[in-house]
C-alpha cells in the first residue's frame, strides 16, 4: 500500500516542477535564447530539475539570451554565456539539454505503452520480457534517441554552419554515448522503484497513471543526470558536443 505522505509529497513536487517550467517558459518567451532550440530545453529541464534548474537557469541560461549575445557580437565581443559560464557549468547544460530530449521521449513512450499496450507487445512484452517495463524501457530509448538527436541538431547545425546530413551525423555522435549514459541511470533507478521500493516494500504496483510513478521518474532524471554528467564532461573537451 502507498502511504499517503508519498501520494502528498509526490503531488506537491510535481506541482512544483510544473509552476516552475511554467516560470521559466514565461521567462524565455520575454526573453528568447540565443540558441533557439534552449527555449525548449530549459523549461522542460524544470519538468524533473525544478527548484536546481531555475537556479541555473537565471545563473547561467540568463547569459545566453538572444539581446546580450547580439549586443555583445555588436561590439566584436565574446557572448556572455561563453565568457562567464564555468565549464563545470558548461557541462551540466549539455547534459541537461541531453536529458531534455530524454525526457520527453520518456513522457510520450510511457503514455503510448499506456495507453496502447499492445505497443508493448510488439517490443517484447510478454512473448521476450515478463516484465511490462523492461519492452517499454525499448520504446522509452527510441523516443528519447529521435528526441535528443532532433535537439543536437538544431544546436550544431546553426553552430557549424554544415549540411543536413553532416549536421545529423555530428548530432547522432553527440546524443549518442550522452543519452545513453543518461539512460542508463533513469533505467536503474526505476528498477529500484519499480523491484524494490514498490514491488517488496510497499507491495503495490508503480503505475503509470499514478503521481507516485512520475516522481519516481522526476528522481530517476536526476540519476541519468549523474550518470550522463561525466560523458558530457569527456564530449565537451574533446568537442564532439557543443559547449553551451
């Protein structure tokens, strides 16, 4: 049985999220990105970051804004973001643009497999996995794969200046290795959920449809964060990722 305190505390941070994606989405749309493609990234960032990504956010995305890196290429100067952004920084926003297209294939993969399941069926369930979660982890990569080269591209295509095949190549390079690593640290924490916490512990079922389920996913973000964070440290230094 879920206790109540984790029905409470998982609504209040959701809403939370919410009120602060709605925040900062309000906030881009006053003050656009430099880089288009951040005004997505940032508020859905806020989607499982909350309270962590309105500070870096009004920290760091603040720097990036599309007037002050016009002004500054004005006066033949470097951007705001590039100059004043620590690369530790600099890192944490490739992962979390990373970890904004996981999100959203995420979110769209689990309500397909939800609301559809034979969609399940066809990736595994119950011919290949006993296990409803393991066929719909497949569908969650996929999504989240499309989701997160699509926003690569749009960063370095404009960035490098190349063709639309170049710019996928580089894009499917980037994404790769990141949303992998990302993955594999909300894939290992869901199973701890979805095995241990829910499953032995309180002995009920991590739904989909259920508030408890999306914050265990807003948690299960923060440890593809942790897991993606040092990818984006070795593709940012080595520049097969953009710096932001």
């Amino acid at each position: 049985m879920i206790p109540d305190w984790l029905y409470y505390l998982s609504t209040a941070s959701l809403v939370l999220a919410g009120v602060v994606a709605v925040v900062i989405l309000i906030d881009v749309l006053r003050h656009p990105q430099h880089m288009w493609i951040m005004n997505i990234v940032w508020p859905v960032t806020a989607l499982f970051g909350s309270l962590l990504a309105a500070w870096g956010y009004f920290k760091y995305g603040r720097l990036a804004t599309d007037v002050r890196a016009e002004a500054a290429m004005e006066r033949d100067e470097k951007m705001p973001h590039k100059e004043d952004t620590p690369f530790p920084a600099k890192v944490g926003k490739g992962a979390a643009h990373c970890g904004s297209g996981c999100t959203l294939g995420d979110i769209c993969a689990e309500w397909l497999a939800y609301l559809i399941p034979a969609v399940a069926t066809w990736f595994g369930w119950r011919w290949l996995f006993h296990e409803k979660m393991f066929a719909v982890w497949i569908i969650d990569y996929l999504f989240a794969f499309s989701f997160g080269v699509a926003f690569q591209y749009f960063t370095i295509k404009p960035m490098r200046d190349v063709s639309v095949g170049e710019g996928l190549t580089q894009a499917i390079k980037a994404d790769f290795l990141s949303l992998t690593a990302w993955q594999v640290g909300m894939y290992g924490f869901m199973a701890i959920a979805h095995f241990y916490i829910f499953k032995r512990l309180l002995g009920a079922p991590l739904e989909v449809n259920s508030v408890t389920f999306w914050f265990m996913m807003q948690i299960a973000m923060l440890f593809g964060f942790v897991t993606a964070y040092p990818v984006n440290w070795w593709l940012v230094a080595r520049g097969t990722k953009e710096a932001m």
